[in-house]
C-alpha cells in the first residue's frame, strides 16, 4: 500500500484550473479589430483574375508583335534585295563588246522592276575593274569589299540612304579578260511600305484580341461570379442561430466543395451548439433542486428561535445544500473547460506523479469513510499531457470509488506501461454497476445510486479529458463480478529515454 500525507480539515480543495469566482472575470483590455483602412484595400477577385489574364495575353501580343516585326523586316528585305539583284543582272548581261571594248546599254526592263506607287529614286553604276566609267551616276560608291559574289549594302546618295547591291561579271574578248562592276541602287519607300502591310495587320490583331478580351473577360467573370455573389449573401443573411446547411445546387462543380466544407462546419456547429443548450438545460435541472433544498431549509431554520437542536439541523442540512451545490458547480465548471477550451499545450507529464498527488489529495476523503486506499504505482509512466486536465481525470474517478463504496471497502490504483500506452485502473470492491446503468454510465448526470452524493459528472468529465489526450475511459466490472473497475488507457510519450528504460526493464 502507499503511504500518503493526511490532509488537515481547513485545507480546501480546489479545481484545478479554475480561478475564484472574483478572479474568473478579470477585465482586460480588448484588442482593437483590425478595420478596413487600417488592413489596406486589397484589389477584388475579378481585379486579380483580369490581371492574371491580361498581363500574360499582353506580353504574348508584345512578343508576337516583335517577332511579327522581325519576321516582316526579314521579309521586306529579301524581295528588295531580290529585285536589286535582278536588275543588276539584266544591266550586267547587256555591257557587250564593241569597237574593242566594252560597252554598256541599259534595257529598260532593268529599271521596270522598280516600279511602285512609292516612287522610289532609282541609281545605277557601271564601271570596268580599272576605273573606266560605262554608265551611271559617278558618285555613287562601290563597297568596300570586291568579290566575285553580289555584295549587298547601305550607302548614302544626294542626302538620301539607298540600298545597293554591287554585281560583277567578267568579259571576254580574244583572249582578253576585262571585269564589270554592276551597281545598282534604290531609295526604300516601297520597302518600309511593304514592311508596314506586313507588319501592322497583326500588330492590329493583337492589339484587337487584347482590347476584347479586356471587355469581354470582366463580363464573364460578372455572369460566372454571380453564384459565388449569392452564396456570399446567403451566407451573411443568416440569422445567428440558423444552423441548416447550405444548398449547393447549381454552383459551379468548383464551389460544391467549398459549399460541402462549409456544411460540414455548419454541422458541427450545430452539434456543438445543441450539446450546449442540453448542457445548459441538465445543469439548470441539477442546480434547481439543491437551490430549492437550501432556501426550504434556512426559511425553516428562521422559524426555529427557540428550538435548538432543530435548528442546528436545519443548518447542518443547509450546509449539506451548500457543499453539494459548490460540488455541482465546480464540476460543471470542470465539465465546460473540458469541452470548450481549445487543444490544451501538451507537455511530457510523469502519469505516475499525477496519480501519487490525486491519491494525496482523496487519502482524507477515504479516511473518513475507512476506506482502505492503495496503489501500485509502476515506472516510465510519461505521457504527453497537460497536468491540471490528467489531475482532474483521475481525481474524479478516485472520488468516484470513494464516493460509491461501502465504508470500510477497499480502493486500489493500479498503473502500468503496456508497449507504447499507459494503462491505469481504479478498482473497488463496491457495489458496482448495473450492465444498463454501466453503458450509459458516461452520460451527464446518469448516477449509480441515488443513496450516495454525486453530480452524475464525474465519469463525463474523465472520458472528455482522456478523449483530449488520444486516450479512453472504460468501465468493466470488478475482480471476480464484484466492484467496478475504470481503466484508463493513454499513448505513452515517445521520448528516447523512454524506450530505453521500457527495453531494459523487459530485459
């Protein structure tokens, strides 16, 4: 058995994690709610959307106008230069010999190959390899490179740029070689013409598509936003206690499952919210009736001026009244923090030092009903917990078979490592539970007996704390069908130090 420390009759207890009544409502100052100046406007959806579409389609028009810019330049270039070539060609065929030399005639289909509505300033220039001038224009300039192949390039003529193609060909004449350079030269009117007809069609097309689409994309979204407009009114049209779920038919096939989040919330709101409302209704129940009891009994007392004895038990029974009705509202209170708080921070927590100190603090409660209190307590015990809420579990089901067994019976705490789970029992030798009593045992305010004070709370408030913690609460009976036994059943910490006590100790 395990010696505990008795506690001295003005020792109160209190609930772990609860504050005095004066202390619960303490007032704070409340964090100013962020408006919409203070946050910054942020732009719309169909602002972003349209973003999204017309910076990428704007660049792709950018680039394809670029590109079509160049490809049409390329073009324009090769079918001038084509047409200089040609003409130089034609000149060059016509320089013949004549009276033992060379000679040039310029046919007139040469120069018809220019014709345009741009009139293009049309120049030509024939010369022999050394120097001697056949026809043409004298200051127009020869390249700078003589080779046997045409040389295309720019060059300036009477403050004009031209583009001029330089062609030589090689007379013959018995025996005799004499080379003839061709040059031939055009101002690009008809160039930068036929550059804009291919250019600026598609630069017109581009810059259509994207003028349309920036008309046509905000009415789309307008017309395919709408549903998601009218969940948004539906939804801030509810009343505070409307809790049906939304209809989600007719909403685009992407907002069904945001519409079936929402539901799913909506459903466990309305859990949440009727177990509250039957919470609030059960403990109005359970609270009426010892309030009643107490006023019956110090109205009573009143009455009894001359009688003594009568009123001492009349105050003796209002001070029953008090302490179940204090008892009732702590674990009420127990029961709220229980279900209500969020997720509780979760520490790695000795389970064998919180069952030592909730023994500690029930070894004057069993006393006073000699009741024989034990524990056999094992190692490596760690869970992952929060202390004040693993207290209040075991505190309640020790006070539980306390309360229920017999005076003079017998209490047992047993606690032990199975694998990667703690599992630790109450055990008494008490009455124990009928099976039906026994499944709705968890149930609030579902008592054993109604012989005994209780709030019917105790076995809720475990199974909710255990639940918190990935954990259990079951009930079973006693060894050999006598008493009840509550397990409890918690994962174990996973801790490195952990594992290698648990291998040793199975060594």
């Amino acid at each position: 058995m395990l010696g505990l420390k008795l506690k001295t009759p003005d020792d109160r207890i209190e609930i772990p994690g609860h504050a005095p009544p004066y202390e619960a409502h303490s007032h704070r100052p409340l964090r100013p709610a962020l408006t919409r100046d203070a946050a910054g406007v942020q732009p719309g959806l169909r602002a972003r959307l349209l973003l999204w579409l017309l910076v990428p389609l704007a660049l792709f028009v950018s680039m394809a106008a670029i590109t079509g810019y160049d490809n049409a330049r390329r073009t324009a270039d090769r079918l001038q230069d084509r047409t200089l070539l040609a003409s130089a060609r034609i000149i060059a065929e016509d320089v013949d010999w004549k009276d033992g030399g060379p000679v040039a005639d310029i046919p007139p289909a040469a120069l018809e190959l220019f014709e345009s509505p741009y009139r293009d300033h049309v120049f030509y220039k024939i010369e022999t390899g050394t120097g001697q001038l056949l026809g043409g224009r004298p200051d127009l300039a020869a390249p700078e490179a003589r080779t046997a192949w045409p040389v295309f390039y720019h060059v300036s003529l009477a403050g004009m740029p031209v583009r001029a193609v330089a062609y030589r060909r090689e007379l013959y004449d018995a025996g005799k070689v004499v080379p003839v350079t061709v040059i031939v030269a055009k101002t690009e009117g008809s160039r930068c013409a036929m550059l804009d007809e291919l250019w600026r069609p598609q630069l017109l097309v581009g810059s259509l598509m994207l003028l349309l689409v920036a008309v046509l994309v905000p009415l789309g979204l307008k017309f395919e936003l709408d549903p998601l407009m009218k969940l948004k009114d539906e939804v801030a049209g509810r009343e505070p206690l409307q809790l049906e779920p939304m209809c989600a038919q007719g909403l685009p096939r992407e907002l069904q499952p945001i519409v079936d989040a929402i539901n799913q919330c909506i459903a466990q709101l309305k859990l949440h919210s009727e177990a509250q409302r039957q919470f609030v209704a059960d403990a109005a129940h359970q609270l009426r009736t010892p309030l009643a009891l107490l006023d019956a009994q110090l109205q009573y007392a009143r009455r009894l001026d001359e009688n003594a004895a009568a009123r001492a038990d009349a105050l003796f029974g209002a001070c029953r009244s008090t302490q179940k009705l204090k008892d009732m509202t702590n674990q009420l209170l127990m029961m709220a923090q229980a279900e209500s708080t969020p997720q509780p921070a979760l520490i790695e927590t000795d389970f064998g030092a919180v069952l030592a100190s909730a023994l500690e603090e029930m070894l004057a409660a069993a006393q006073r009903r000699n009741i024989d209190l034990g524990a056999e307590i094992g190692e490596n015990l760690c869970v992952k917990g929060n202390p004040e809420l693993l207290m209040a579990l075991v505190t309640n089901l020790i006070d539980n078979a306390i309360r229920y067994t017999q005076t003079g019976g017998r209490v047992t705490v047993v606690a032990k490592r199975e694998a990667d789970r703690i599992e630790s029992q109450v055990m008494d030798n008490g009455p124990g539970l009928p099976d039906d009593i026994r499944e709705r045992a968890f149930e609030r305010f579902v008592r054993g007996s109604t012989s005994t004070d209780g709030t019917g709370l105790g076995l809720p408030i475990a199974r909710e704390i255990a639940r918190r913690h990935g954990g259990d609460v079951e009930l079973a009976p006693g060894a050999d069908g006598q008493g009840l036994t509550a397990t409890v059943i918690l994962p174990a910490a996973r801790s490195q130090g952990a594992g290698d006590e648990a291998a040793a100790g199975r060594r």
